[in-house]
C-alpha cells in the first residue's frame, strides 16, 4: 500500500462493495482492539482499518 492509498482508503460494504459515504448507514462487525492498540482518528478509516466486515444498510436488512 502506497502513502497515496494510505489517504484515500475507502470504507467498503463486503458483500456489494458499495464504497460508504458520510451519512451513510452500516453496519460493522468489529473486534475491540487492545487499549494500547485503541484506534483514533476519522471513523471512516478507523472502521477500513479494524472492522472485520463493514455492510451497507441495504445488504444488513
Ligand atoms: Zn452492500
């Protein structure tokens, strides 16, 4: 992964691929990380990043 990509990581639905927006609505399935490891940061990336899958509104109906 490239610092350029570092930047522009989109949050994607893993069923649709759907890439998800702000105001958009999801659902995340998300191991909590250790408190040392504790993410910070834009929810967005945070989720790209930790969540073990993210899923759009309409595919977690
Ligand atoms: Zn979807």
């Amino acid at each position: 992964m490239g610092l350029k990509d570092f930047f522009n990581i989109e949050l994607k639905c893993s069923i649709c691929g759907k890439t998800l927006k702000s105001g958009d609505g999801l659902t995340a399935h998300i191991t909590l990380p250790s408190e040392k490891m504790m993410p910070v940061g834009r929810m967005d990336r945070v989720l790209s990043k930790f969540a073990d899958k993210v899923y759009c509104k309409k595919c977690s109906e």
